[in-house]
C-alpha cells in the first residue's frame, strides 16, 4: 500500500485501492482436473497447489484465483474452506476452453535438468504435441533419465500450463530412435515442416509467403536439436522428408533458449501476418 501510494503522488493520480479478495498477484492459472471436480463444481485440494496458493499467494476464505480445467474451459475460483491440511473451492468457469498452438515440436533429448525446462517452457506456449527422440549426440545416460518418465513428464507439462495460463495439456511421447519417428510420421502433413540448423536461411523465409511477406501456417512442425545440433546425416534425412532447414539468427543458442526463441519468432509471424492481412 505504501508504494501504491507514492506512485500516486508521483503521478498525481488516486492510489488503486486493493480489494483483499481479488486475484493475489503472482498467480496464473490454477488448474484443476475434470475428475477433481464435484457436481456443484467445488473441489478439495490437499497438494502442491493447495500450499501454493496457502503459503505463496497468502490465499484466504473469499479469494478469488484465476483457475481452469484442464483441457477445458477458464475462469475463477473462490477459496470456500481451508483446514491447514486441505482447500475447498468453488470454480466459475466463464471463457472457453484454451486452444493449442498449431506446433508440434519434435525435440532432440537434452540434458535432463534442461529436459524439465524445456518442457515447462513448450507447454507455457501452449504448443500441440511435443516428440522427444534420441539423435546421434544425444548422450545414451539421458534416455535412463527419471525425467524421462510418463508422470515427470506430465508434472512439467503442468507447471508450464499454469505459467503460460493456458488450459491445454500437449501430448508428449518419447523415441528411442530419430529415424522410426520420421519414418512413422513424416514425408506427409503438415506443409509447413522446420528444422533447426544454424547457417541456414532466416525462418521467416520458409513461412509461407516467403521473407517480409510472413502468412499464417496452420500448422508447423519444429524439430530442434540436441547440444551441438543436428548432425549433417540427420539434417539430410530431414530433408528429404520435407523439412527446410531454417536458423533463428547468428547466435548459437542453447536448447532451451532456442525452444523459447524459435516459438517466439513463429508467434510473432503469425501477429505480423495478421496485421497485414487487416
């Protein structure tokens, strides 16, 4: 309160007065599981979120959190009861359900402390499906990694939704092998298919519409490499199934900055290209 007020006084406008019961800061979207959910659209939650929004949002009886439910719609929740073991709430979900963005990202395994970054940063994007393959400078350990794990995976996945505040979930699946992965999934859809190497051309050149003249893909496939990159026998199998290999500019970026960077770039595109098209 008090540097609300000396902002105020600074700009000669009234201080925002903070409603206690409002959205705490800090907070994105709690997700809830349609299964958690009771017939009067309350749910009882003694985990992670429940210390969550207990021990870092200060949430209390008559707060209201941004929420949604996995896979389906957003809107708020309001903390009814709270024991000191368990929270009770009760969502009103108003909006839609979140939509995916038309990415599939086909990913070489990274370091397995960045294999959890990773993924928390893809799903914060909201991307479609995520494809973790082995490559050639993969090291071998990283496919016994833990975090490789069904339930690791998905723990990540949550966390970047709850970030990115988007209801979607992505599918993730991992391959032991890169070429039974394209061998089952690609020459065909979609058109547009990228590949990650660094001296290729400029990414925006292999967008529909070529350079300067970005259009809208509806869907894109992205596959990125491992430390390193792709080796040059791997980019050749890429192409020839009809992926173009691009580069996100001169920096030679690590995986997870590369992810972030080249999702970044593509959801740009696609805001230019809908300012051009109006």
């Amino acid at each position: 309160m008090q540097v609300d007020r000396q902002r105020a006084t600074r700009d000669g406008r009234a201080a925002p007065r903070r409603d206690d019961h409002a959205y705490p800061r800090g907070v994105n979207l709690l997700l809830v599981d349609p299964a958690e959910l009771s017939a009067d659209a309350t749910c009882t939650l003694g985990d992670r979120r429940a210390d969550h929004l207990r021990g870092v949002l200060g949430a209390t009886v008559g707060s209201r959190v941004r929420a949604g439910v996995v896979g389906g719609g957003t809107g708020s929740a309001e903390l009814l009861a709270d024991d000191g073991a368990a929270i009770t709430l009760r969502l009103d979900i108003t909006g839609p359900a979140s939509l995916a963005l038309p990415i599939e990202l086909v990913l070489a395994i990274p370091r397995p402390k960045v294999l959890t970054r990773v993924i928390e940063a893809a799903a914060a994007f909201g991307v479609a499906r995520i494809e973790l393959t082995n490559a050639w400078r993969v090291d071998k350990s990283y496919l016994r990694s833990p975090r490789l794990s069904p339930d690791a995976l998905a723990h990540a996945a949550r966390l970047g939704a709850e970030q990115g505040a988007t209801t979607h979930l992505p599918a993730i699946t991992v391959h032991p092998r890169l070429m039974a992965l394209l061998d089952a999934r690609w020459p065909g859809p979609p058109e547009t298919k990228l590949v990650a190497h660094p001296g290729a051309p400029p990414l925006e050149t292999a967008l529909p519409g070529g350079a300067g003249r970005p259009a809208s893909p509806r869907q894109i496939v992205l596959a990125i490499g491992p430390e390193g990159g792709w080796i040059e026998r791997e980019v050749e199998t890429f192409v020839a199934r009809g992926f173009h290999p691009v580069s996100l500019g001169a920096p030679i970026l690590r995986v997870e900055t590369a992810v972030a960077a080249a999702l970044g770039q593509l959801l740009l595109l696609d805001r230019l290209a809908g300012v051009t098209a109006g």
